[in-house]
C-alpha cells in the first residue's frame, strides 16, 4: 500500500488530483472553525465543556459536520443538506414520473437532477439554519449549560438574518468544495468531505477517553477501545465487501456475418445494498420526538413524560428496541426503491440475458426479488448491531465513552468511502501499469 502512494505521487497527473483534494480538505476544515458572526465564542466554549461534547440530540448533524455545529460556525449545517436533499430526490424519484424520467435519459437527466438537488440543498439550508440559530438563543442547544442562554447576546431580527445567510452561504461553499473535488480531484467529494469530518473528531474523541479513563485506568480504556475500533472496522470491510452475484448468460446473436454475445457475466448484489442510509433515516426519525418536546410548552404532560423517559436515552431498552426496526425497516424500503427487479429483469430480457435455469421475464424478476429479500435480511441485522456498538461501549465504560469514536454510523462511513476512494486510486495507477494498492 505504501509502494501505491509512491507511485501514485511519482504520477504528475495523479499527483495534482491529490494535491487538489488534500488542499480543498484543508481549506474546508479552516472554514470549519470560522464562527458565525454575532456568536459569543467564549460562552460556547464554554457550554461544550460543560456538555463533554456530547451533541444530544444534535449528535448526528454535529458528527457530519466535523464538530462545527455545535461550536455555531459558517460550516455548522455541513454537508448534511446535501445529504437530505440527495435522499429526497432519490426517493422522489419513485413516486415522480418527471424525475424517473429524467433519471432514464442518462447523463443529460443526471445533470438536471443534480441542479434540483442545489436547489433543495439550498432551502434546507435557510430551513436548518434557522432552526438552529433559534435553538441556540431559546438555550436548548445547550440545555445544562449555565450560559447557554448568553451564546448569542443579540437576537434582534437582523443579526439572525445575518447568522443565518451566512450559514447557508457555508453550507452552498461545502457543495461547491465537494463538487470540486468530484470533477478534478479523487473520489467523490461529498463523501470524501464526510470521510474528514468524521475522522477530525477521532483524535480529540479517543484522548477523552484516555482522560477519563475509570475501570482499567486511562492507557487500559484507550487500548480497548483501540481493539474494538479494529475488530469493527475488519467486520465492516468483510460485509462491505460480500456480495452474491447471480451468473447471467448473453445468448448468440447472428448480425451477417459476425457473431455477437455468448458471454456470461453477473449481477453482484451487496450484503449492505443499502449502505448507510437506514442508520441516519433511523437516527433521524427517533429525534423528531424529542425535539417536539424540547419545543413543546406544555412539557409536563404525560405524553412528554413519557417520551422524555423512554425516547431520549440511549440506554433505554425502548430505545434500543425502536433504534434496531427501524433499522431492519429502512434496509428494506431503501433496497426496495433502490433495486427494481423487474426493471433489471426486462434489461437482460431486452440484450438476450438470461440466469441459467430460470426463464426470462417474470420469473427473472420473481427470483431476483427472492434473493434480494434473502439477501437483505443478514444485512439489516448487521446494520442494527453496529448501530448499537456506542450503546454498549457507553453502558461499559460507565459513561466516559459519550464521545466513543467507533460509533456504528462513523465506520460504516469511514470504511465505505477508504474502499472506495483506494479503489479508484488504485484503477488510475493500474491504467498507468503501476502496481495497486491491495497487492
């Protein structure tokens, strides 16, 4: 893997891509620790502090965005309106005729869908941003900090409108910075600017739990959590790369006098066919009561009790319960909008494939159905234990583990994005017939 950095820096073109990449990360982690104007930067420090970092019910959003939200930055939204919108699309895609459309007519309709993405990201943004400012001066943002309701001395119309512009112009300059990155560096750059905020907080997470180390001393805790963190990431590259590929067969086409197809090939279906996206529609779907009852005035009522003492902890076995089906769920919904059997069915219908032993048609897509759905179930279930992974870390280490940088969500992201950016290094250098990465 070294000897692939060699070569790949030895490679001028290779090496600008890398070089590009490596100052946009920079200059995006810069941006990152830039605070919104009108912020008592002393206070929040202050209220982090006090908070241990933890993000509460922010924690998510605060993950994606490096550690910027809750320190109330230009770059505080992150990249996560591009996520939401990006997901928005997609499933629109479904239920839209105009958009599944679009997303037929190849890399024309592509790039209209792209902009529509900007579009929403945009309005997100402005939505999120205002959320936030409004959060942090009712001083729920911080809810046992003492000063929290001092982090922001002026609320006046003006200054929010202020803080707010300049949280979505953050917000459209990290869309521009990905989007760079995608066109002329390496990777893809949402993803790999998700990658650098994740991995920004690995270091300050990891020398807290040396800090405050309470069982096995400080250099004990941090050595287990160093051997979980390794046992998760080998058990995450294993299933990420696992995968069922059902053989297809081309049959022979006569066209004059040349024959045309007769090759075999095949349909490799993930474990993971969905990727992360079930663990944030879960996480995101869980916070919507608790944040009704942060906002709620009436908080004393029996509803709000009881959301309160179920829904907002971690640790509680109803939680945990909810947490992993919806998980379970969201694999499923996600895979079932993301993979249409009986479009790929009609496709290799269409060029002459068919699976050995199974005649084209309906019953090409009864089947890939079937093995989907088989397929998707160790899927799901592996997704909902890795999700739980900080939970329990948490409940070990008796609560000095808030920040436990091995969190399901983070190396599922991690691990995704490292393959698949090493990949794409790796086909650049084979195209130049220099050794690879992984041999």
């Amino acid at each position: 893997m070294l000897t692939g950095f060699a070569q790949a820096f030895k490679t001028p073109d290779l090496r600008k891509k890398l070089l590009f990449t490596l100052g946009i990360l920079a200059l995006y982690r810069f941006g990152a620790h830039i605070p919104v104007p009108g912020i008592d930067y002393h206070n929040v420090n202050t209220c982090i502090k006090e908070a241990g970092g933890n993000g509460g019910l922010f924690g998510i959003v605060n993950l994606f965005s490096g550690g910027a939200l809750l320190q109330l930055t230009i770059f505080a939204l992150g990249i996560v309106p591009y996520i939401t919108a990006s997901i928005i699309l997609q499933l629109l895609t479904v239920v839209i005729p105009r958009l599944e459309a679009l997303k037929k007519e190849g890399q024309a309709g592509q790039t209209k869908i792209t902009q529509y993405t900007r579009y929403l990201t945009l309005a997100l943004a402005v939505l999120q941003g205002t959320g936030l400012i409004a959060t942090a001066q009712s001083g729920t943002l911080f809810r046992t900090c003492t000063v929290s309701g001092q982090i922001i001395p002026d609320t006046s119309i003006f200054r929010t409108a202020i803080m707010v512009i300049s949280m979505t112009a953050g917000t459209v300059l990290v869309m521009w910075l990905g989007e760079l990155i995608t066109d002329r560096g390496i990777g893809n750059g949402m993803s790999i600017l998700m990658f650098t905020s994740i991995a920004a907080g690995f270091p300050s997470a990891l020398w807290g739990i040396k800090k405050s180390g309470k069982i096995v001393g400080g250099w004990g805790e941090f050595a287990i959590v160093i051997a979980v963190g390794l046992v998760m990431v080998c058990l995450v590259v294993f299933v990420e790369q696992a995968q069922r590929r059902i053989p297809v067969q081309y049959a022979k086409r006569m066209i004059g006098r040349r024959s045309y197809g007769g090759t075999a090939t095949y349909i490799p279906v993930k474990v993971n066919q969905a990727g992360v996206i079930p663990v944030i529609f879960a996480s995101s779907l869980l916070y919507v009561p608790a944040l009704v009852v942060q906002f709620s005035r009436n908080s004393t009522s029996g509803w709000a009790q009881w959301i309160s003492t179920n829904l907002t902890k971690g640790d509680h076995p109803i939680y945990l319960t909810l947490y992993f089906l919806l998980i379970v769920f969201f694999a499923f919904f996600y895979v079932s909008i993301s993979f249409n059997p009986a479009e790929v069915a009609d496709n290799m219908n269409k060029y002459g494939g068919f699976i050995p032993g199974i005649r084209a048609g309906r019953p090409t897509a009864e089947y890939l159905s079937y093995v989907l759905n088989r397929i998707t179930w160790p899927g799901s279930l592996y997704l909902g234990l890795i999700a739980l992974v900080p939970t329990v870390a948490i409940a070990f280490f008796q609560g000095s583990a808030n920040n436990f940088p091995f969190g399901g969500t983070s190396i599922l992201i991690i691990v995704g994005v490292g393959l698949e950016t090493v990949k794409q290094i790796e086909s650049q250098l084979q195209q130049r017939s220099y050794e690879g990465f992984l041999r």
